[in-house]
DNA sequence: CATTTATGTCAACGTCGCTGACATAAATCG
DNA sequence: CGATTTATGTCAGCGACGTTGACATAAATG
C-alpha cells in the first residue's frame, strides 16, 4: 500500500505561489519515466513475438475503441507520417487483424476495424496494461487516481489536450 | 484551471471493492500515451538539431543528476544493453558533453561527469520539460501531484520500482 | 597465476520515426 | 464537363535506437 519508505518531496505548498521544488520537478521528470517504460514493458514482449512493435499496438487500440476510424483519422490521432502508418497497417491487414472497408459516403475513405483476431490480439496485449493500471487505480485510491489524470491532462499542449480529451471521451465501444 | 470540459470517468467509487470501470481503464491507458508524448516532444525537437535522440537526453539526465556513476551503472538504470548505450555515450564524449575518469578505487571503471557544456545542453533539454510539469503541478494542486506520483509510482513492479525509488531518491545534486 | 569484472568494440539485424516524390480513385468546384 | 482537391497507397532512402553474439583489454581478485 505504502511506497514512501523513500519519501518523496513532491509538494511545496504555500497556497497561491504555489510553485514546486527543484527535487519535485526531477522527481516528476523521471518518474514520467520509469512509470511509462513499465507500462509499456508487457505488450513490448508480447510484440516482439510476432515482429510487431509498439505502433502496431497503438493502430490495434485507436481502431479498437473507434471502428470505423479512416485512414486520416488514425493519423490525426497517432501524429505520424503516412508512411510510418502505411508500414505498420499494412501487416495488421495482411496478418487479417484489421479489416478495411469502403466508406459508404465517401468512397475514397478506408474505414478501419478490427478483425476478431484483432480484437483477441489487442485484449492480449492491453491486458497486462489493464492489470497495472487496475491495481494502481486501486491501492492509490480515487483522488489519487483523479490527480493523475488531471497532472497527465495538464502535461498537454491546450490544443493537444483538447484533441486527447476528444479522443479519449469519442470512443465507440464500452 | 479546469480540463473537464468532457467528463471523464474516472473513478469508480464502491470503497473497499473499489474496482476501475473499463472506462476508467482506457482513458488511463490513453491518457499515459498522449501525457508521455507531450512530455517528450519538446526535447526531441532539440534532440534532432544535433542528430541526438531521446537516448542521449537520458544518459545526459542521470549523469547530471548522479555525476560520477559508472557505465554499468548506467546501464542498470537504462536497463539497455552495453552496445545501446555505447552508441549514444560515444558521441557524447566526442562531443565533449560528458566526460569519463578512471575511478581511483577501481581503476576499470570509467565514472561519468557531464562538462559544462554538458550541464548546459542538458538544461536546454530539460527546461520545457520542467516548465510542463511547473505548470501542471501547479494548475493541479498538491493533492494532483501526491496521487500523480502515487499512481505512476504504482505502475511499476514491485523490484522495478524499488529500483527507481533508489534512483530517485538518490541524486547527488540539489 | 587463473578467473572474474568493467569496459569497449565489431558485425548484423529489426522497428519505427522521417522526407520527398509519385500514382490512383473519388469527390468537388467553377 | 473538366480541373482541382482530397483520401489513400507506395517507392526509395535515411537516421535513431534497441537487440544478439562474439571478442579484446585492463584491472581486480582469489
């Protein structure tokens, strides 16, 4: 339950100049970090069987949580070239976990799902991700998972956050 | 001051049984990519100025914050392999970012200290990170940055996180 | 003196970003 | 209708950064 037998020295209150310490901002930094390359750590291996890597994970989430996502929508989100995208869609449709449809309005549009396999896949490799969050979420307890959430939100560029903050509330599935 | 102009989910509130909602899941999954890219982007922008990638800003970052380490004990916090580090620790030298000194108890060791030049790459690297994390922390609250930190400290396994707290706790500078 | 340890280095490989250019099909505009 | 724009795909080439496996050297250690 209780981590700080190192304590950290995250918060230097004093009200409205509220401004954090040296130590906390490091601290920050590289808990950023560490905590990233853990939650990342379980899907890498799973990948790695299957000569994926951590964008083909990416492309099988957004597609996951927004079927019927085009093309130019998954770059938005993910923010890389075209062709990086090309090189990791390409697979996942010939390996059969994503699906491509034509557009019913537009025709030039390749709308994007999951295969069955897909889906399967993409709740293997999210599932160790879920677990870590599932008991973080649970031994931090809720305001500590709402400062989390609210510090990761901040870390954002005005107009990322608002792009994230859509992306994140527009998912088609649960 | 206030993100939630779209609601998220977060919390599942049943006290003891507290379980996170599918929901609260994904947006905590989504939130550590778009949070970390954020975090990342702009040291990787200045990074590309001098053909350095993210690898270097983190050799540059622990040598800074622990200025005498070791390469393997570098390596053991980068957990990457002698060959990694070797391909970004050499331009750093040439460079003359980073220095090495035959250790005086055990001469095999090569200790690594960042030169001046070194210090001041380094800041310019760091500064827009911390400035994301000033005003985060700030915008937060206190209460944000204790869970933030509970949260991502949570994220890790149990020996990872032992490990990082060491780290953490143990830098030889402010 | 033999072994282990700390470090460096070589070759080869794969993922995943990038740029720039070009091709096709479909929508749209004047 | 014809010209332009849009959505997508694809080719060639490059760089960063991770991997494995093998080998070399110098210094510490038993």
């Amino acid at each position: 339950m209780t981590t700080s037998e190192a304590p950290l020295t995250f918060v230097c209150r004093d009200e409205e100049q509220n401004t954090p310490s040296e130590r906390a901002l490091r601290e920050g930094a590289e808990l950023m970090f560490f905590g990233y390359r853990s939650f990342t750590q379980d899907p890498d291996k799973i990948l790695s069987e299957r000569d994926y890597g951590r964008a083909h994970h990416r492309a099988l989430h957004f597609i996951g949580t927004q079927p019927g996502l085009s093309v130019a929508g998954l770059l938005d989100i993910l923010d890389v070239t075209k062709q990086s995208l090309a090189r990791v869609l390409k697979p996942l449709i010939d390996d059969g976990l994503v699906e491509q449809r034509v557009g019913e309005n537009d025709r030039r549009q390749r709308l994007l799902f999951l295969t069955d396999d897909g889906v399967a896949f993409e709740e293997r490799l999210s599932a160790p991700q879920r677990a870590r969050l599932t008991r973080a979420f649970r031994e931090a307890g809720p305001d500590a998972v709402e400062g989390f959430r609210f510090v990761l939100e901040l870390m954002m560029d005005e107009e990322q956050r608002k792009q994230a903050l859509t992306v994140i509330a527009g998912a088609k599935l649960p």
